[in-house]
C-alpha cells in the first residue's frame, strides 16, 4: 500500500507541475503576443535594399531533409525568396511615403 500512495503522489506532482508549467507557457506566449508594435513609416523614408541576403528564385524542395541540411544548404535566415522580395519593392513603390 504504501509503493502505491508513492507512485501516487508522484503521478499527481508530475501531473500538477506539468499544468503549471503549461500555463506559464501559455502566458509567456500571450504577454509576447501582445507587445508587437505596428510597422510605421514615416513621409519621406528612403527604401533600404540589403543585398547581403541571398534570394531563392526556386520553390522550396519537398524531399525529405533535416533541419540541419535545411540551414547548411540554403543560406539559414539570410535566405528571402525573391517573390517577397518583388512584392515588396512593388509596395514600396506604390507607397507615397517612401522615396
């Protein structure tokens, strides 16, 4: 009886912990959410166009890789597809506020 009430209380502490540790996730993820402040762009703003970034004109494969090939191939963050990268320029360049 008493092995029993020891894996009891054990299950329930782990069980409790595993509750409060989900909500203090769930609560760091909302109080993050809820600090992004909007994009402003003020009247006269120069575009600033990095060129330090690779641009992928290719769609992204569908084969099988880990994540670390995923980083090792395609250049990691400093990849943008060069969709976006169009997209934007054509925003900008529809935006009375950028120069």
């Amino acid at each position: 009886m008493k092995q029993f009430l020891t894996a009891l209380a054990a299950n329930l502490t782990t069980i409790a912990l595993c509750i409060v540790g989900g909500i203090i996730l769930i609560a760091g993820i909302i109080a993050t959410a809820g600090r992004s402040k909007p994009m402003t762009v003020r009247a006269g703003s120069i575009l600033v166009v990095d060129l330090e970034q690779t641009l992928s004109d290719r769609p992204a494969q569908s084969e099988h890789r880990s994540v670390l090939d995923d980083v090792l191939m395609s250049g990691g963050a400093n990849t943008v597809p060069l969709r976006a990268a169009i997209m934007a320029l054509h925003a900008a360049a529809d935006d009375n506020r950028i120069s």
